[in-house]
C-alpha cells in the first residue's frame, strides 16, 4: 500500500463514490448492530457519526452534510 495499492482508475472511484456512500448511510448501517464511520485526514481520524440500530448519532454535522451530498441524499 506504500506505493499506492493496486490500480483503481480515477474514474471508477469517482463513479463509484455516491453509490457506497448512499449504501453506507441507507442500507449497510441499518444491517448491523453497531456502527461508526470516521474521516481519515492525513493524522487526524475524526467520528462522523454512531448508529446502534435505528438511532444514528450524528458526532461531526459538517462531515455527515458531506457525506449526504456525496451520497445525492
């Protein structure tokens, strides 16, 4: 990973991003009993937000607005 991973076109990440962020925040955080989603930014890990079961906290509002346009929500 230190030389970058394995080739992923830019474009395929791109066209891609809405579509997992949209399952994250609609689907895959509803199916499991716990979860927590951070942004990774350079040394700093910040919490955007929990959810156990249907109650979601919302820990850092101006990331998860980012995330909900990201994801066209």
């Amino acid at each position: 990973m230190a030389h970058g991973g394995h080739n992923i076109p830019e474009q395929a990440i791109e066209r891609r991003f809405a579509r997992i962020f949209r399952n994250l925040l609609t689907q895959f955080s509803y199916a499991v009993d716990r979860c927590a989603c951070f942004m990774n930014t350079c040394d700093e890990t910040t919490l955007i937000f929990e959810q156990q079961g249907e109650q979601r906290n919302v820990i850092h509002a101006p990331f998860y607005q980012h995330l909900l346009n990201k994801a066209d929500l």
